[in-house]
C-alpha cells in the first residue's frame, strides 16, 4: 500500500531518484539528501507506513528487517566495529518531518548522546 502524496512512497516507487544503497523485497535504503553525518542512510519500508504508531500486530518482521538492513549497511560502510546510531523520529516533538516511517542509519563520527 502506498500513499500518492508521500515523498517517500515516490522514491519506492522510482518517481524520485534517490541515491539507493540496498534494496530488499520489503525495504529500501538510501542517503539522506541532507547528511548529519558521514554516513547518513534512511531504511524505509516499502509499504507506507505513517508513523510508529501506526505499526500493526503483523509488523514485527518488517521493523527487524529495517535493523538488519541497517546493520549490513554499517557492517558493508565498514562502521559495524567502531559503532553507529540508529534512531526514528516519531511525530512533530521528536522532529518527524517526513511521515513515512524511516530509520536513521548514521555512522562515521562521534555521536552525542542524549540528543538534542
Ligand atoms: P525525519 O526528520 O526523522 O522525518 O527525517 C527525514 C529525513 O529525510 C531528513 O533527514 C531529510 O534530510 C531526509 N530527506 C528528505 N527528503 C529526502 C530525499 N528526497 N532524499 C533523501 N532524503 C531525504
């Protein structure tokens, strides 16, 4: 299921280009156009998804399969030993801009914790 209006959804769909990292039957992985760090790659589903709360009983599998695409990206970009973040916005207080669930794959710097 997609979402006409959503820039996400058009990017799985090939309507916009994206720099596409990995690509799995249920996922797809590209970087963020506006990189906050070295490695900076979004891991979306390819079924529209709005927000965490709008995951499902049924969602499970396809919420693991965003972390193990993540952690094979951080382990292929050679990031898996020294660490990485990943993180997902939910809604307008945590900073979701796009609503289209995504994980925030970053990598390549060190990472302050707590966020802002
Ligand atoms: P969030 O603020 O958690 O919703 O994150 C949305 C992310 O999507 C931001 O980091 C944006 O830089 C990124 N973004 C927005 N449009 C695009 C695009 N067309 N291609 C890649 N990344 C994008």
């Amino acid at each position: 299921m997609s979402d006409g209006d959503c820039l996400f959804c058009k990017i799985v769909a090939g309507d916009i280009s994206a720099d596409v990292v990995l690509e799995t039957d249920s996922t797809v992985a590209f970087r963020d156009v506006n990189p906050k760090a070295p490695m900076h790659v979004l891991v979306i589903p390819k079924r529209h998804i709005a927000t965490i709360n709008d995951l499902s009983a049924g969602d499970e599998h396809l919420i693991g399969d965003l972390f193990l695409v993540a952690a094979k990206i951080a382990d292929d970009e050679g990031f898996a030993d020294d660490g990485y973040r990943v993180v997902m916005n939910c809604n307008a207080a945590a900073g979701q801009t796009v609503f289209h669930i995504h994980l925030h794959l970053l990598g390549g710097r060190s990472l302050g914790w707590p966020p802002g």
